[in-house]
C-alpha cells in the first residue's frame, strides 16, 4: 500500500512539473511569437512604431517593450488595439500563420492580400486580364 501510495505521489509530482515547464514554455514562446508578428506585420504593411503609437495610443515606449529584446506580452486591450489598428486578429499576432489554418481567422494571408493590393490599382482591361490568367491557373 506504501508503495502505491509512493508511486501516486511520484506521478502527481512528476505530471506537475511537466505541466509548469510546458507552461513556461508556451508563454516564453507566445511572447516571442507576438513580437516576431507583430514586426513582421509592421514591416509587412510599412508601418512604423511610431504610427502604430498614434493609431493605436499606445505610447511608443510601451509599443518598445512588446517588440524589444524583453518581448513582453502586451494587455488583451492593447493586443486588440494593435490588431484592429492592423486589420489581423489577435490570434494571428499571437500564434502567427497557424491561425490561417483555423475557421475564426478570415482574413486573407498575407500573400492574397498583396496581391489585392496590386489588383486595387490596375484599371478595367488590367483585371480583365489577371482575371483571365488565375482562370487559367485553376484550369
């Protein structure tokens, strides 16, 4: 009876210790995720920080702290602020291309969404023929 009670005891501990360092491990990943998505987002769209800052009102410094070297992870507030201010999810800029693959994020990818942008300043015979072209794409 001791042993199994040893034995318990040991599996508790063991799967509690588990759990701490994959928890550890999530968050020092998530954190490292925003910021990584976060500048790429901003690179991405050719945003500066100090633009995010006046879109957002989130002061510059505090906007510092999620993309500098401690990456800290911003408030829920301000991580909405920042994705709507981008027009991405929250999701994206935590957990990255990984929340294309989910049905909560609709957003175009990054590459469609360039694309878009290209397609806005073509004019009418211009589309047409892009048009006729991904057509001929997807056979």
């Amino acid at each position: 009876m001791i042993i199994i009670i040893k034995y318990m005891i040991f599996h508790i501990l063991s799967s509690t210790i588990f759990l701490i360092f994959h928890m550890i491990f999530c968050i020092l990943t998530m954190n490292h995720n925003f910021k990584e998505n976060l500048r790429n987002e901003l690179d991405y769209q050719g945003i500066t920080v100090k633009e995010l800052s006046v879109r957002t009102g989130i002061p510059i410094p505090t906007l510092d702290c999620y993309l500098g070297t401690r990456a800290t992870m911003p408030s829920v507030k301000a991580a909405v602020k920042i994705a709507q201010s981008l027009q991405v999810s929250v999701e994206y800029l935590v957990i990255g291309d990984a929340a294309r693959s989910g049905k909560s994020f609709d957003k175009p990818g990054r590459e469609a969404r360039e694309i878009i942008r290209w397609v806005e300043d073509l004019n009418s015979e211009q589309c047409k023929a892009v048009l006729k072209l991904i057509k001929a794409f997807k056979g």
